[in-house]
C-alpha cells in the first residue's frame, strides 16, 4: 500500500500513520472476520496498488495512542491487556487484540461521536465482543460481561443543558449484550465458511452501510426543504396537512436517491471492485412530483 501525504502532515505522524500490512491469506483477524468476504479478498489480491492518504488515519491515531495509555496502566491479578489471542476453526487461525480481560470482562476502548452513542451499540461492536468472548473460552477464560467504554469526541458541554439523553460527560459505558457458547462458536463458524467458501460473495446492503431514499418537500421554486420524510406516501400525507393549513403553498416532492455510503467513501478497495455503483455512475435524473 502506498500512502500519500496531500495535506503536509508533521513527518512523525506521517510515519506513525503509514504502517499496516496486508490481510494474512491463512488468518482471520476479527475486524476481518466480522467484515465482508470481497473486501478482505480484494485487499490481499490489489495491495500493493491501494493508495491512501495519511489524513485518513488521524482518529485511528489516537485511538492507538489510548489504547497504548491504558494497555500500559492496566494491573492486577489475571489482568491481560492488549494480549494476542488464537485460535484454529475450520482450518484456519482466527486471531484478536482484545484491549483488556479482568475478573471474566472484556473491555473495549474507543473514540467514537455521541451520534453512535446515542444510537446504541453498533451491531459490529456486538459481533467484535462476542467474537473476543469465543477466544478467551478457546483458551479456558470465563467470559461473564462485555462493555465498550467510549470517548465522545465530539461531546459539547452546552448540550448537557437541554437535553436529558445526551451524556454528562465526554465518557460513556456501553454494557454488550453477551452470547451463549453455542451461538458465538455458531456465528465464528459460520462467518469462517462464509470467508473460505464465498471470498467475493457481494456485501448486503448492511455492510455497504445502505441508506434508502428520502421525500423531501419544497415549496414550488425553494432552495430548501420544507420537511424530508422516509416514504413518498407520507410526503404527500405531510404536504396536504400543509396546504390545508396555508392553501397558497405550491408544494413538490423531490426524491433524493439512497446511498451506500461504505461503498462511495469508505471501502478501502472500492476502486477494485466491479460491483461499486460510483465507480462509474449512471447520469442522475432528478424525481419529483408537484401537489396540487
């Protein structure tokens, strides 16, 4: 992989930023487990053609550097920090980094945006836990509860005042739903033959991180969006209720496309894969209807 530095980043984070390696062919990580067959496929076969550039690593920077932090504060007895874990299933080594084992937890560490949190656990954080979980019982650990401990980076104070959901402090705790035995030897099963047997199976529209289209309604000539809705009935059902209330409101409803916002900017073998809808784009019409 090459990377590239466009924004003059310091040479120390620029070095700092540059490493990685491509995916092991006869071992699976647990971000590459729980991730699509066809990108890891597509990382081993064009690796050393993917160009990225360094400023695309500046959260993934800190969240090394936290996790260094803690790893080296980390103490006590059957405390295991950052500790390398492996096991075999299917015929191939299945491998993770948990950052902390304690007292049968596991814990994980992020930085992540107070939109994921006030969103709930990330099915990926799930399947991240519970795969750890599978490898410490691999090697008789006791696995007995799973948290993430989140650093909000982008928490603002302010918000604490007028809104009673939103964090009290830049810091939350997310305990993860934990598996039984049999479902997460069940899922890791099942997620290996899936990377064995179908290397290049299509993402779901899950994993292309799918968003569907959306109704927005305008006043006839307006720049801006009166109101943006999920289906176009309730669009309409939504601009009657306006025009009822103000009669000489010219209203239409434009659709604004769903998106598959892994695939447009995100995939980091996005420029290989065949299957990318924005790699070559249709022309876009715009879709609208006018209420009359």
């Amino acid at each position: 992989m090459k990377f590239t530095n466009l924004h003059n980043l310091p040479a120390p984070m620029v070095a700092a930023l540059s490493g990685g390696w491509p995916p092991n062919p006869k071992t699976l990580s647990v971000s590459s487990l729980i991730g699509p067959p066809r990108i890891r496929t597509l990382l081993i076969r064009h690796w050393d053609r993917l160009e990225e550039d360094v400023s695309g690593r500046l959260w993934a920077l800190l969240g090394t550097a936290l996790h260094d932090v803690l790893a080296s504060h980390a103490s006590g007895k059957e405390v295991l920090a950052e500790q390398s874990i492996k096991t075999e299933v299917g015929g191939i080594l299945v491998s993770g980094r948990p950052d902390l084992y304690h007292d049968g937890i596991v814990d994980d560490y992020k930085i992540t945006s107070v939109f994921s949190f006030l969103l709930g656990d990330k099915p990926e954080w799930t399947d991240q836990l519970n795969v750890y979980a599978f490898l410490f019982r691999s090697q008789g650990f006791p696995v007995t509860a799973l948290n993430i401990h989140a650093i909000l980076r982008d928490w603002v104070e302010s918000k604490t005042l007028t809104d009673p959901e939103y964090p009290k402090i830049p810091f939350v705790t997310v305990p993860i739903d934990l598996w039984s035995i049999e479902s997460a030897e069940e899922y890791v099963a099942d997620r290996v033959e899936r990377h064995l047997k179908y290397p290049m199976d299509p993402c779901s529209d899950k994993e292309r991180w799918g968003r569907p289209p959306t109704y927005a309604v305008f006043k006839v000539g307006g720049k801006r969006a009166l109101r943006v809705l999920d289906t176009a009935e309730r669009a309409r059902e939504w601009g009657k209720e306006h025009q009822a209330e103000k009669p000489k409101d010219k209203l239409e409803i434009h659709e604004r496309p769903g998106s598959f916002v892994r695939c447009e900017r995100f995939c980091p073998v996005r420029a290989f894969c065949e299957l990318n809808p924005y790699n070559n784009p249709a022309p876009e019409e715009a879709e609208w209807e006018e209420l009359q």
